[in-house]
C-alpha cells in the first residue's frame, strides 16, 4: 500500500469530506457531521457522520408512519438481508413518530486512507438511498407534503 493510514480526527474528517466533495455542515448541538446529499432524500429526518472510538458512523433515519410500523417490522429480516453493509433497525419512542434508523460502520483501529474512507461514505449513501426509495414505494415513508400531525378542525363558531 503505497498511502500512510491514518486515524482520522475530526479535522481530518472535514478535509477528507471536502476532498472527496460531500458536503455537511454542523449544528453545534452534535457531534456528527451533517451530511446534505442525504437529507434531501423524501422521508430523512437527519443524516450524521459521527467519529466514534471504535470506528466511523454513518447514520440516517427515515421517519416511519405509524400504520406502517407493523408491515415494516415484518419485513426488517429481509431488509436487513438485502443491505449487507448497513445495520438497519426500527426506533420506537412512546411519544415521537417511528423511525427507521440506516447505520454503517468503518473500523478505524488500524486507520484509513482517504480513498477507503470516500468508499465506505459513498456506499452507505447508496445503500441509503435505494433503501429509502424501497421504503417509499412500500408506502412506509410520509410522503411529500403529507400531513404528519393530526388537528382538529376548529369551528368558526
């Protein structure tokens, strides 16, 4: 291997992203680094890169609809199957709208070069994509412009 392998920081990170032109910004409430291309996807509610001690983390979730939580746990099994590199879970929290969260990991214990880096992003990403696009044909994702809050109608009177 002709290039040194690194243990990325978050300094070297921004400069790899930037290289390999993915663009993120950052909130200042998280650590992560929010990745844009992903966000505009129908139905993402956030999109992180995050430096962990074990490795990067590449996570998104979609938001689920509630009548979609059954269909979508019976078909997780498969999902899971059909995206090897991701790790794929649902998120159900009492109070919020079900989410279905997309994770990759990178091990970087040994470090990592710009280019390996760049693969593991842009495979998650597509990974990411077609499995929302899967979930949205599946009817599992709000779509578009869909109303995710229930209000009662108020009377003029």
């Amino acid at each position: 291997m002709s290039e040194k392998l690194e243990k990325p920081n978050r300094e070297l990170l921004q400069t790899w992203l930037k290289t390999a032109r993915v663009e993120y910004s950052e909130c200042g409430e998280c650590e992560g680094l929010h990745l844009a291309a992903l966000k505009s996807i129908e139905g993402v509610i956030d999109s992180r890169l995050f430096i962990e001690r074990y490795g990067l983390l590449l996570t998104t979730e979609l938001e689920i609809r509630p009548m979609a939580l059954l269909p979508m746990s019976a078909d997780l099994g498969r999902i899971n199957m059909d995206y090897p590199i991701l790790k794929i879970f649902l998120d159900v929290v009492d109070d919020a709208t079900p989410q279905l969260v997309i994770a990759g990991v990178l091990q970087t214990q040994a470090g990592l070069t710009l280019e390996q880096t760049a693969q593991f992003i842009s495979s998650c990403m597509d990974a990411t994509r077609q499995l929302a696009a899967e979930c949205l044909q599946q009817d599992y994702l709000f779509a578009e412009g869909e109303g995710r809050a229930i209000t009662s109608a108020k009377s003029l009177h």
